[in-house]
C-alpha cells in the first residue's frame, strides 16, 4: 500500500511503522493487564484486538509488500473460518477450541519461517542469526502444531485419555529435542542441504507427537497451557526470522504468560512442571484402590429426601467438577440454586482451580448459565465457610474433595490442596457410582457419616431434585 | 537494514519480564478467558505472514506464506471472538435484572 504514497512521506516510513507497533505493544500490555480483573476483562480482550488490528493495517504500508491477492484471500478465508468456529462452539467444548487455535498459531509460525526460507532465491543470503532463528521457529512452531492437535484428540475423546507410555520414551524424547538443536546448530552452519529442513520438520513434528501422548488426559490443560507459551515463542522466533518487534514483543509476551499460568495451575495440582510432562501419573495409579472394601457402608438419599435437606438449609455450597461439565448440567444447577435462593436459602459455589476441564472453565460454564461471578468462591475463599455450611452438594468432583490429601502422607493426590467440604454439616456426593477418580484412589469422603450418595448422572439427577422442590 | 542481534534480544528479555509481572495476580475465574486471550494474541505471526505473502519472491515462498495468513487470521479473529464471547458473560450480581 506504500505505493500510494507520495516520495516524501516514503522516506519516513519505516520509522513510522516501528512508532505505530510501539502503540500496538501498547495496547497488547494493557489489555492483558486488564484481562485480571472479571470487571474489566471484556474491555481488554478488545484492547488487545485493537492493538492487532493496528499491527495488521499498519504492516500493509511496510515497503517489502508489493502484492495483496494471496493477502486479501487468506485474510478473508481464515477471518470466515475462525468467525464461524468462535460463534459456533459450545461452551464445554472451549478447551478443545482453545487447543486447535494455538495448534494453527504454532503451525502459522513454523510456515511464516519456512515461507521466508523458501521465498528467498539465495539461501545464502540468510546469516548466522536467521538461519538460527528459522530452525527454532520451524521447531518450536511444529511441536506446538501436532503437540495441540494430540491434546486436542485426547480432549474431545479421538485419542484415549489415557496416558500412553512405554519406558525410555521420556529419554527418547528429551535425546530428540536436543539432536534437533544440534541440526539446527548444523543447518545454520551449512545451510545448502535441502534434506536437512526437511529432517528438522519432521522430527520436530513428531516431537510434538511423542512428547503429548504420554500425558493423561486430566492433565491437558498445564499441556495447552504451556502449549500456549511455546507459540507465544515460536511468534518471537519467527520475529527474530524477520527482525519485526512486534512480532518479537508479542511473542515472548505470551512466551512468559503461558509459563506463569502453567506454574499456576502446576500449583493448584500440587505437582511439578516436570512431573506433569514426564511422570505419566494416570497410568501408573489406575486402578490400584478402585475394589472398596466390603465393611464400608454408603448412605443413599434420593431426589425427595435431598430436597426437603436443602430447601430447608440456610446455606447451601455447590462444589462443580469435571462430570458436571461433561453432563452440560450448569443450566439445571443454576434453575435449582434459584429455587433455593427464592426461599431465602444462602446459595454459593466453590471452584477448586482445576475443577472443569481447563482451569477456569467451571467459571465459563456457570457464567454461561448466568450465575453472577460473585457467588463463584475460588477455595481460599470458600474453605472458611464451609463449618457454617449446612449442606455441600458435590456434583461430578472426586480428587478435589478427597481428605486423603491431606491425611494420607503415601497417597498420590497427598498436599494437593482441597476444598474441606468434610467441615460441613452435610456433604451430597453427585456420582454415578463408587468409581475412583483420576488420581486413581479410593475417596473415603464417601463412606464419611455424615455423607450421602445421590447415584446417577449428574444432569438427571439435577433435574429430579429441580422437580423434587417444587413439592416441597 | 541490519539490526543488532543484541537489541532484539534485549527487546524480548523485556517482553518476557512484562509477561510474568502481567499475570502474576490474575484470580482463577479468569484462567480460561486469559488462556485464550493471550493465544489470540500469539497469532500477531499474522504481521510476520503478510510480509511472506506479499514480498516478492518465489512463488513457493509466498503460497505457503499465505497458508500461514489463514492459519493466523483463524487463530486471531476466532481467538479474539470467542473470548469476547465468554467474557460477555461474566456478569456480576446487581447486572441482573
């Protein structure tokens, strides 16, 4: 577009386009600042879109862009196919949309050093620093392409969740990450071998590949998750590629973002970066504990019994989890938590971090049923209530409320922080039956006295006990 | 145009640090939002697939540029709508009607 524009502004350009990416760096930092707040977090996802809008338009005037048809097109093609995968997506399906997302940014990244590769006729051209940069791109990019669309397989169920694993992988692994940086050492040193990009690619392809199959599925959001930061870097790289700031700025942003949210939700899991990614903890501990022994007894309650229990309650806590968000029961639980507050019954949830299938997405769906944010209690907040709690209704959550982490010091969920709904005067446990939870270990919190069993799938039995009220 | 290596790596040093200071306090109810926000963000490769695409050069170079250009306008445009789209819903008690 720079050729509109007469000689005199020409001269200046260059320097004006840097000025300009410096606003939109602006816009990015502030609205990532602005995304902390549940407040004002709508208004800076828009600030960081306005910041990319302003990088976009503004690089149309960058002198090197002589020719806009491929532009237009693929601006056009992508923008209708992510405008109809945004509006179309369920709720519950968001870490999966999440994960296909950053599989494309990754993968953009990975093409963007390979298109600047292949469009140069003199490879030789290239120096030390940009061969260098093209290989971490085409690396870092690729993993994250084929490592998103593995979690993406294990989150939608095409992949088993499973962690699949055989011994030495890890090592196998790791020995390929690093034959992987000595060719790209090798390929910026000599880079007039074809064969050699080639081997690069498709080795960090498939790293991708081995490196996230090994991992359980209920550990897939910390992969997106630390997913998400390798795109961000994989961005940075390909900036290094192009020497573009923006690019460099934005990368290493969501670069160190991704890895503090990864460390955060390690924390809420009680386990390290590195026992998620090579511990394969699903695997091992399944089904180790899953017979109950037979001196145990359970308590059951019914839609009837339950009702009158918390109707005449005069606070009540509910506790979602990942079977909730699998049984797409966050409307009902909101149509049952309105009767009861129509009768003056106190009603609040509490959300352990990792509850629902990504950290946060308990927090996505209950908004979605327009619970107002102010009633979710992350669990520092709800865990000093729940001893003037007179009933805990826990639906689809296992590991979360398993006293064994705190009691049990050879347990494999042990010091994992969890929510004490066992200071209530009342727990209700929404299970389809006895089954261990991921962590593959027995919960006593169901044989407690002051425990009751409602059995069956978490939406149906909402739904009884949402009748159930109305007779009360 | 040569660029000093040392420059852009003290540019991305910074960035980095930015990053970390931005999300440290960021409360749980925000997680997803967040993830997929800063995930738009990193599509910004879009600005490095325009250049690829529109430069002059080898066909090869700039067709798999413009796969890039879908693949990051998916990533951004999807990205940013579908976290307005979560975000719109959050709304606080006194909202209600």
């Amino acid at each position: 577009m720079s050729a509109f524009l007469p000689e005199t502004i020409l001269n200046w350009l260059p320097d004006a386009i840097q000025l300009v990416y410096l606003v939109a760096t602006g816009f990015f930092i502030r609205g990532v600042k602005l995304l902390n707040s549940p407040g004002t977090a709508r208004k800076g996802n828009q600030f960081a879109a306005i910041g990319m809008m302003i990088g976009v338009i503004v690089t149309l005037f960058d002198q090197k862009i002589v020719e806009f048809e491929l532009i237009v097109g693929g601006i056009v093609i992508g923008g209708l196919i992510g405008l109809l995968l945004a509006k179309k997506v369920q709720m519950t399906a968001m870490p999966e949309l999440v994960a296909v997302f950053n599989g494309f940014g990754g993968a953009a990244s990975a093409l963007v050093a390979w298109g600047e590769l292949a469009r140069n006729p003199d490879i030789l051209s290239f120096d030390t620093t940009g061969l260098v940069s093209i290989g971490l791109s085409v690396f870092i990019g690729a993993l994250t392409f084929t490592g998103s669309f593995i979690a993406f397989g294990k989150l939608s169920g095409f992949i088993s969740g499973n962690a699949i694993t055989f011994p030495g992988l890890n090592v196998i692994n790791i020995g390929a990450m690093i034959a992987t940086l000595g060719l790209i050492g090798y390929f910026a040193y000599d880079p007039t071998n074809p064969t050699l990009f080639w081997v690069i690619l498709g080795i960090s392809l498939l790293i991708g590949v081995t490196s996230v199959i090994p991992i359980g599925g209920a550990d897939m959001p910390v992969v997106i998750s630390l997913l998400n930061s390798y795109s961000g870097i994989a961005a940075a790289m390909a900036g290094f590629v192009l020497q573009n700031n923006l690019l460099i700025v934005s990368g290493a942003l969501v670069g160190a973002a991704g890895l503090i949210l990864t460390n955060i939700m390690c924390k809420a899991m009680n386990r390290s970066l590195v026992n998620v990614i090579f511990g394969s903890f699903g695997a091992a501990a399944g089904g180790a504990g899953a017979s109950g022994d037979g001196d145990k007894t359970v308590r059951e309650t019914s839609a009837e019994d339950l009702a009158i229990q918390v109707a005449y309650a005069s606070k009540v806590v509910i506790v979602p989890g990942y079977g909730l968000a699998v049984a797409q029961a966050q409307h009902i639980v909101k149509e049952v938590a309105t009767k009861l507050e129509s009768r003056g019954v106190q009603v609040k949830y509490g959300i352990h971090p990792v509850a629902g299938r990504m950290p946060g997405h308990m927090n996505v769906l209950l908004a979605e049923a327009d619970v107002p944010y102010d009633l979710l209690k992350d669990m520092d907040e709800i865990n000093p209530e729940f001893a003037t709690t007179d009933v805990v209704l826990i639906i689809g959550a296992n590991d979360v409320v398993n006293p064994l982490a705190k009691t049990d010091p050879t347990g494999p969920i042990y010091g994992m922080p969890i929510l004490n709904v066992d200071e209530a005067k009342r727990t209700i446990v929404f299970k389809r039956s006895l089954s261990v939870g991921y962590a593959g270990i027995d919960n006593p919190l169901f044989y407690a006295e002051k425990n009751q069993m409602f059995f069956g799938d978490a939406k149906k039995s909402l739904q009884a006990l949402n009748e159930a009220l109305n007779e009360v | 145009m040569e660029v000093d290596l040392t420059l852009l790596l003290f540019i991305f040093a910074l960035a980095s640090f930015i990053g970390f200071e931005l999300i440290a306090k960021v409360p749980p109810t925000l997680h997803t939002p967040l993830m997929s926000g800063a995930n738009a963000i990193s599509g910004i490769t879009i600005v490095g697939a325009l250049i690829v695409a529109g430069s002059l050069g080898n066909p090869l170079g700039k067709w798999i540029g413009f796969a890039a250009i879908i693949l990051a306008t998916i990533n951004v445009v999807g990205g940013f709508m579908v976290t307005d789209r979560m975000l719109e819903m959050f709304k606080k008690k006194e909202d209600e009607k």
